[in-house]
C-alpha cells in the first residue's frame, strides 16, 4: 500500500473567492469551482450563470430609461416659456 499523500492546492485564494461570491450572491463553492475553470471575471461568472437572463434584463432597463427620458423630454418642451 503507499502511503504518499496528495494535497490539493487552491490557485486561488479565498479572499478572492468569498469577495467574487458576496459580489454576486453565489455560494464560495461555486465560484471556486468556475475559477477552476477558468471563468475568473465577474462579467464572465454572470454570463455563464444567467445567459440570456442577464441580457434580457439589462435590456428591459435600458428600454425603460429610454423611456423615461422620453418622457423627460417631452414635459420639457410641452411647458409654454415666458417671453
């Protein structure tokens, strides 16, 4: 039987991954697990977790604050000046 030990090392450090993990709401092991392989930014993390999620919603918040300024505008110039 051998008796040689093998010790696993973490690339990454854990103040890393409990940072990345507050910062997006996901469990340390989970981004332990993506940086391992190789998913190591926040923008790519999201990506891979909510795909089209993510897209879809930050779609619906530009179409919103198109929206708003829209609005904005129009009451702007609607309102009679005085001369």
């Amino acid at each position: 039987m051998l008796d040689k030990k093998i010790i696993l090392t973490n690339k990454y450090c854990e103040e890393k991954i409990n940072n990345l993990s507050k910062q997006i709401g996901v469990s340390p092991l989970l981004i332990d697990i993506l940086l391992k392989r190789g998913i190591s930014d926040i923008e790519a993390i999201k990506t891979f977790l909510y795909g089209d999620m993510l897209m879809h919603a930050q779609k619906q918040r530009l179409e919103a604050t198109q929206e708003i300024n829209k609005t904005q505008n129009s009451e702007k110039t609607d309102k009679p000046t005085l001369a």
